[in-house]
C-alpha cells in the first residue's frame, strides 16, 4: 500500500513530515526504531523535521495503528510499523 494511500485511508491528511516518517519505517533495515533513529535517518537523508513533531506524528500513527510501540526491554521507546 502507498504511504499517501495508507495515510489517507486512517483519516490523516497527508503531509511531509507524516510522509517522511512513515518513508523511514517503510525503508529502514531495522524493525524497531527509537525517535532518535528516526530523526538521524531524516537528517542523513536532508529532511529536518524536529523532535516535537517526530514524537505527535509518531503518537498519531501509533493511535491509528500504522505503528506499534511493543514494551522491550530497551533504554527508550520504539516502535515499528504494523504490517496490515
């Protein structure tokens, strides 16, 4: 499914940052990603999205289901992309 198409279909509009992070999700190798990976990822990539809106947009998905945030025993929260 298209990330537009994914995003649209939850109730979200469909905007930059919700694209990118998804984007990261979506082409990253690792499946749990901490908001710190996240946000290394875009600015590896020249997108500068601050960590404010990396963490709402992460919520968002996570309330909506395109994300899960599963309870590791990690330092810090992660979360991955459901796979529907």
């Amino acid at each position: 499914m298209r990330a537009t198409e994914r995003l649209s279909g939850v109730g979200l509009k469909v905007t930059r940052p919700r694209l990118a992070i998804l984007d990261v999700f979506q082409k990253h190798e690792c499946r749990h990603l901490t908001v710190d990976d996240v946000q290394r990822w875009l600015s590896e990539h020249g997108l500068h999205i601050g960590p404010a809106t990396i963490y709402r947009v992460l919520n968002n998905f996570t309330e909506l289901g395109i994300l899960s945030r599963p309870i590791l025993d990690l330092p810090a929260a992660v979360y991955e992309l459901e796979q529907n």
